[in-house]
C-alpha cells in the first residue's frame, strides 16, 4: 500500500469512525480536553511535599470516554479521538487568543483576556502529556482485556482494564505536564515560581489516586453505556469496515 492510498484509507476510517460514535461520548470529551487546559492555569494547592492545579477536577471524565471509546471501538479509534479532542482544543485557544487580543473600550477584561489568552506553554505541556498518556492508556486498556477471555465484556473486565489504564494514563499525564510546565518553563516566564520534582511526582501520584476514585465512582454509568451500545448495534459501520480491512 502506497502512502496515498494509506492516507485516502485513514481518511476513510476516521469519517466512519466520527459518525459511529454517539454524539454525547465525543462532546463530553472534547468539552473536558477544552476545560482540563483551561483549569490548568490555577494551582489549587502548593505546599512542600505536593501541588495540584484545576485540571484534576475534570481529567477523570477525559479517561473515562477514552476507555469506553477503547472497551468498543478498540485503542487505535480512542487515539484517534484523542487527537480529534486535542485539536479542537488548540483551534479554540487560537479563538480565545483572538478574542483577548481584540482591544475594546467598553470595560476593563484585563482578568478575562489573562484566562482567555492563556499561556503558550501550558497549552504545550497540556497537549503533549495528553496525547502520550492518551496512547498509553488505550493500548494499555486494549492489552489488560485480552487477558480475560471467558468473558472479555462483563463487569470485572472493564473494572479492571478502566482501573490500571487510568491509574497509569492519569499519573503519566499529570507528572509529564507539571515538569514541562511548572520546571521547565515556569521559573523563566512566571518570576521564578516553579514546582521541585518532587511536587511534581507527588502531584501525578496524589492526582491519579484522586482521579481513579471518580473512576470507580463514575464507572458503572460508563459501563451502562457501554452495554447500551452492544444491545442497539451501536457503530456497526466502523466494526464492520474495520474487521472487512483486517
């Protein structure tokens, strides 16, 4: 298969692929991946030994789509919905820059151009550890699954497989950001604050334990839809396209 025929097949696949999802699953997600960037610009708490920043408070719902995304469709259509999410999410931070550009006179947004225009090197940080721990978690949910082959769908498997890919996908996620953003750029662009590495790692670590427990609280509602799915027939396009191209 040459390139062009291997791009034109991709291109195929995710059309198919962005029609077969349900509509509610790719919004809610979008919509976290928008606000996980926006929620990262405040740290909620800093002290010596851990720091946390508004993210933690969104990020679960983000993982939770992808391992429903990846429990049906399989890791490669949840990445791919992934870098959908994240280029959304860079399309919308360009509007909200334009927007905080644009000089009026009819009030002082100083403080609402500061959040909307946001900081370039969060957005990076934030888009880099994503879309590695998005990979991560998918394949990683994808590879736990096949290990229970008497009964890949019940309710033990996809606790176990939402669990570890979380756990895992949310700590990587949460420690690449903080050292990208709060070591390495932060000291120069923000008067020398920062977070220590070991802030860092406590914050990916607390963050993760945090974020698997609204998980474990969320994750019957997830599993109800995903069962929901499988009784309607949900996607049979992109299954059937998919296993036709295997």
């Amino acid at each position: 298969m040459s390139l062009r025929e291997w791009i034109r097949k991709e291109e195929i696949e995710t059309t198919i692929l962005l029609r077969s999802i349900p509509s509610t699953v790719v919004s809610l997600f979008v919509v976290s991946v928008i606000c996980m960037n926006l929620l990262a610009n405040k740290t909620l708490v800093q002290t010596y030994w851990i720091a946390l920043d508004g993210g933690i408070l969104i990020s679960w719902l983000s993982f939770m789509c992808m391992d429903i995304i990846t429990k049906y469709f399989g890791p490669k259509a949840s990445t791919k919905i992934a870098i959908f999410a994240s280029a959304i999410n860079l399309l919308t931070c360009l509007i909200f820059y334009i927007a905080s550009a644009i000089p009026s006179n009819a009030n002082d947004y100083t403080a609402f151009n500061s959040v909307l225009g946001g900081t370039w090197f969060i957005l990076l940080g934030s888009t880099i550890a994503f879309l590695t721990s998005a990979v991560i978690n998918n394949f990683l949910n994808w590879t736990i699954g096949k290990a229970f082959r008497k009964n890949p769908d019940g309710k033990l498997a996809y606790a176990v497989q939402s669990y570890v890919s979380t756990f895992v996908g949310q700590f990587l996620d949460n420690f690449i950001f903080s050292i990208i953003v709060f070591v390495f750029f932060a000291p120069i662009f923000w008067n020398g604050f920062h977070w220590t590495v070991l802030q860092c790692a406590m914050c990916a670590l607390t963050g993760a334990v945090a974020e698997l427990i609204m998980e474990i609280f969320f994750s019957p509602y997830g599993y109800r839809i995903l069962m929901n799915w499988k009784e309607h027939n949900v996607g049979m396009e992109y299954l059937t396209f998919i296993k036709e191209e295997n």
